[in-house]
C-alpha cells in the first residue's frame, strides 16, 4: 500500500509561478500544507490565496496574513465611508502595495501616486479572503510520523520552546507563532517546522525544519518544500526580474 507523502512548503509572499513551478516537481499525489505568510510583497497574492483555498490545503495563519486583515479591513471600511484610504502605513512599506494590486483596487500611475480603485467584484473578494484568512488555525498538530521520536506541528514561527502554553496561555502561544525567530530549545517537546525566519538552505534539526529560503524577498531566493516522511527538500529559485 502506497503511503501519503506530506510536503510542507515556505513562505510563498504572492510568487503564484513559483509556487506552481515547485508543485510541478512534486509527486502528483503530495498532501499540501502551508506555513503562512502566503501574501504581500510578490505580485500575484490573490492567485496564491485563490490557488490554497480551492483546493483545501491545509495553512496556518502568518504574520503577513495577520498585517493584511487589519490592514486590509481599515482599507475596505475607508471605501465603505468613501474616503480615501491611508496607504502610508507600515503594511503598504512590507509588500502591501502588490498585495491590493493583484486584487485590482489599486493601479500605479507613472510620476503620479497610487490610485484606489473601486471594482465592486474585487472588493467582494477581498472581503471574502480575508474572512478566509481569519479563521486560519496558528499551528496544525500532525501527531506522530514513523521516524520522528517527537509529534510534528506545523507553525509560521517557531513554538516548540512554547508548546506548553497552548493551553494556559494561548494569546502568547500566538504571539510567538508571528514574531518568534529563534530556533528551538533542544528539549522542546514538538518537532516543529516553521517559515517566518529567512534561511538560505532548508534547516533540518534535531527537532525542527526551519523552511522559509527567501521567497518573495529579493531575486536569487528560492521557494521550498520539506516532505515530512523522508525529510527530503525540493525548491525552485526566482533568478530574474
């Protein structure tokens, strides 16, 4: 009997052709799962979230995806109140800009500042996704793989040295899984694999996979998948413009 085969793929931020690129080189029957972060900064965000949710991969919630709810609410309730939004902010500095550019509701004009365009369809969109986005889990417990002495958890940050305030603390637990970038104690209960923190080559530890090479960063980086069964990585690199 064949076994499912597990791929957990890095922080995308909007590359849909890369992203499809690295799937094309994945078995054809690999079970997807996301470690957020799957928007701003490249240009096809709305394809990317369009592309996830349609075919139910699993996902967790990263800080990007944490900027463009609060971020894109405040954009939809301006438009809503018919005014104009505020575009200087720290969401539109991080990869906001191509962000609401792929859903069409903002369009750059040569030596003139961005205008807001007001698509009704695309303002449905955004809404939905961004309902979508909220209901995001911050971590996906696996449970045991053969070959692994700990559990597998799927976070965008790393929690293992905070796994045990998924209980009594959970609002820190969720702070950690946005902003955390240290790797893990060595006693950490959880193996853990994680995006969020920028690494040139997939990291592979004693008790955690810190998979997150660049994607969306800058040219050169690459986009990658960790297979949680053989532990064995496949990537793509962006090398032009």
């Amino acid at each position: 009997m064949k076994k499912d085969r597990h791929f957990v793929i890095g922080d995308v931020h909007g590359e849909y052709d890369m992203l499809l690129e690295l799937i094309d080189r994945l078995p054809k029957d690999a079970k997807l799962i996301f470690v957020g972060d799957l928007v701003d900064r490249g240009r096809k965000s709305r394809e990317v979230v369009a592309f996830v949710r349609e075919n139910a991969f699993g996902v967790v919630r990263g800080n990007h995806e944490e900027y463009m709810v609060e971020h894109g609410k405040q954009f939809l309730e301006s438009l809503e109140r018919y005014e104009e939004p505020n575009l200087n902010n720290m969401w539109m500095y991080v990869g906001g800009v191509p962000m609401l550019q792929s859903y069409g509701l903002l369009q750059r004009i040569k030596d003139k500042p961005y205008v807001v365009l007001k698509n009704s369809d695309n303002i449905e969109t955004l809404k939905r996704d961004l309902e979508w986005i909220e209901s995001l889990p911050i971590y996906l417990e696996l449970g045991k793989f053969e070959g692994y002495e700990l559990p597998v958890v799927v976070s965008h940050g790393s929690i293992g040295s905070f796994w045990h305030l998924r209980d009594s603390r959970p609002d820190h637990l969720e702070f950690y899984a946005m902003s955390n970038r240290n790797r893990p104690s060595v006693d950490a209960p959880i193996f853990n694999i994680y995006g969020h923190v920028n690494v040139d080559s997939v990291v592979i530890g004693h008790n955690f996979a810190s998979i997150d090479t660049g994607c969306g960063k800058s040219y050169g980086a690459k986009l990658s998948a960790f297979c949680i069964e053989t532990k064995e990585v496949i990537e793509v690199c962006k090398e032009f413009a």
